[in-house]
C-alpha cells in the first residue's frame, strides 16, 4: 500500500472521527439541555439518538480501519491480530444496519399514505447487511492468507533445517 493512499486514506479518517465527535457532542448538548425544537411532526429525540449510536458505528469502524492499515504498512495484516478489527468492522457495519432499520421504524408511521419509502428504506437496511457479508467474506480470505503464511513460514523452517 502506497504512502499517498495511506494518508488519503487516514486524512479521511480523521475527519470523519472528528467530524462524528462533533455532530455527537452537539446533538447531545442538545438533548441535555432541553432545547429540542421538537415540535411533534417526527420523534426527533429518538432520530437524534438513533444518529449518536450510528456515529458510534462509524467511529468504530473507523478505528478498525486505521489499525488495519497501520498493520498492512508494518507488513503484520496476515496474523490473527487482525481479526480482531475486522470483526470490528463486520460488527460496526451490523449495528449500523440495525440502527438504519430502526431509523425506518421510527419513520414508518408518517409515511401510511406511501408506504413504498419504508420499504426502500428496509431494503437500504438490507444492502448494508450485505456490506456486512462482504466484510465476512474478505475475513474468510484472510483467515486462507493466514493459514497459508502460517504453513509457508513452517516449512521455510523445515528448509533451514535441512539445509
């Protein structure tokens, strides 16, 4: 992995971490305060919080990811450390999901008159369970790349010793 695109790619990062942190900060202040113009057309305070946690999911992922790509920049992405923040991932994807299908919940009942909205918004919620599966899937292939490296590295010992 090029420099260029690890820095893209932590800059993107960090401004989505810091972007997050300080759209939760003020949505919360805003719930704390009691200064919620909600003025009964849509439960905002449950929306807002619904948008915290799914901040949340973008935060964690986001983590992963850094520390995902800090272990491909060290050469250590093939070890089974990095199952760990891959699950990370997969977990935040699914909460996210979750979290969507919850936000179509919440809309559900405004939307009586068109309920096709509610069910663009589940299948929204389906797709990004599908993202999930994707990541699932990349985990499988890195558990082959492991198991592989794993083998490849027992029998360069075997070589050695032969030799």
């Amino acid at each position: 992995m090029g420099k260029l695109a690890v820095r893209a790619l932590r800059g993107v990062l960090a401004v989505v971490l810091v972007g997050t942190v300080f759209v939760q900060a003020s949505m919360v202040w805003t719930l704390i305060s009691g200064n919620d113009p909600e003025d009964g057309s849509l439960p905002l305070t449950a929306l807002r919080v619904i948008t915290i946690l799914g901040m949340v999911s973008a935060q964690v992922a986001s983590v992963c990811v850094w520390r995902l790509v800090a272990m491909v920049r060290r050469g250590t992405v093939f070890s089974h450390h990095a199952f760990r923040y891959v699950d990370g991932v997969i977990g935040a994807i699914v909460a996210a999901a979750l979290l969507w299908f919850a936000v179509t919940a919440v809309n559900a009942p405004g939307q009586r008159d068109d309920p096709g909205v509610t069910l663009i918004m589940g299948g929204v919620g389906v797709a990004i369970l599908g993202v999930a599966l994707i990541v699932l899937v990349l985990r499988m292939l890195l558990t082959q790349a492991v198991t592989r490296d794993v083998e490849a590295a027992r029998m360069q010992a075997e070589l050695d010793e032969v030799i």
